[in-house]
C-alpha cells in the first residue's frame, strides 16, 4: 500500500470517527441534557475509546459545539427562499416556510442544544452556547435577507421587528412540537406562520409607503 493511499484511509477513517462521535453526541444530549453528556457516555454509545474522542474534541464543550455546528450547516443548506419564477411573495415565503420545517425535523440538534444552553446560565459561557448565539446572528441576519427581498418598500425597523418575530414564532413552534411529539404537524404550523407574517408585512408595508407619499 502507498503512503498516498495509506493517508487516504486515515483520513476517511478520522471523518467517520468523527461522524460516530458526533451522533452518538447528539442521542446522548438529547436524553440527558448538556450536564448528563460526558465523554465517557459518549465513548460507551460510539464504542470508540475516549482518547479518540480526545483527539478530535478538547472537551465535552467542544464536543456540543461540534453537533450544534453541524446540525446548523445541515438545516442550512436546506434553507433558501425560491427564486422569483416560483410565484408571488406569499408562495415563495410559505415554501421555504416549509422547508425550514422539514429541516428542523430532520436535522433538529442545533435548535433543541442551543436553547437548552441558551435558557441555562452558568459562570463561565460554554462554548457551545456561544456557538448557538452565532449561528443565532446567521439566522436572523438570512431572514432579514428575506423580508427585505419580498417587501423593499419596508422601513428598516419594521424588517428588524418581523425578523423577531418570525424567529421567536419559529422557536415556539419547534418547542412545542419538542413537548407534544410527532402529533404536531410541524410545515403546517411554520406554513401559516409565514401566511401570518406575510400579512403583518404587507400591512407595515403599506402604512410606510402611505407615511413617505408627498400630501397634496
């Protein structure tokens, strides 16, 4: 075997370690919480020893901050709003209304550690609440993106306010989904979330283009 050879496996067999320690981070969290993760759980569930998982994390802060990056880059990437050839504002907003849904059911980590961490306050900052507060920016700094695209008529502290409220509203619905299970119908609920905000938009939207408009 060459050693070109030899160091493409090393490292194939780092990313699927990686991989491993990172969803068995994921299941661990989620039944037991940031405090009830340790590394040694962590070790037991991926089978793999705790000086592996050493080499990739420095510690369990480290290791949450790993899931809550990932995850987050996974719903990312799903998230778009569809271009202008896929109808009026309302049914481009409530796609990609849909779509932010059926990402956090798929790849809901980010959003359920985050507000974990975010809701607890310690002394010292973990590092995966820090994380969460950035990717946090991103989101917001993306639906901001949005409202502005679809109503450019909007006063810049109106954008501010439905960007908000569209994450506050978000974050109510995923919690509430946490607590009552698969019963909740996740894109339809963020689907008339999006019809809610489109009109609040339209409304703001319409009361700034009458305030700007010259009196006769």
């Amino acid at each position: 075997m060459t050693r070109g050879t030899t160091g493409r496996k090393q490292r194939a067999n780092g990313v699927e370690s990686r991989r491993r320690i990172l969803d068995a981070t994921v299941e661990i969290a989620g039944e037991r919480g940031y405090e009830g993760t340790s590394i040694a759980a962590v070790s037991a569930k991926c089978g793999l020893p705790a000086s592996s998982i050493y080499w990739h994390f420095k510690d369990k802060d480290d290791l949450i901050a790993a899931v809550i990056e990932r995850s987050f880059e996974s719903w990312l990437a799903a998230v778009a709003l569809p271009g202008a050839e896929n109808g009026t504002p309302l049914e481009r907003v409530t796609a990609m209304a849909a779509n932010v849904a059926k990402a956090l059911v798929d790849v809901p980590d980010f959003l359920r550690l985050g507000l974990m961490l975010a809701l607890e306050r310690r002394p010292t900052e973990p590092r995966g609440r820090t994380v969460f507060l950035q990717v946090r920016d991103i989101a917001h700094q993306r639906t901001a993106d949005v409202v502005r695209e679809l109503f450019p008529d909007l006063a810049e502290a109106d954008v501010q306010t439905l960007t908000s409220y569209a994450l506050a509203g978000a974050d109510g619905l995923f919690v509430h989904r946490e607590i009552n299970g698969a019963a909740v119908d996740l894109v339809a609920m963020f689907e008339l979330h999006a019809r809610l905000l489109h009109d609040a938009a339209t409304r703001m939207a319409a009361r700034t283009k009458t305030a700007t408009q010259p009196h006769s």
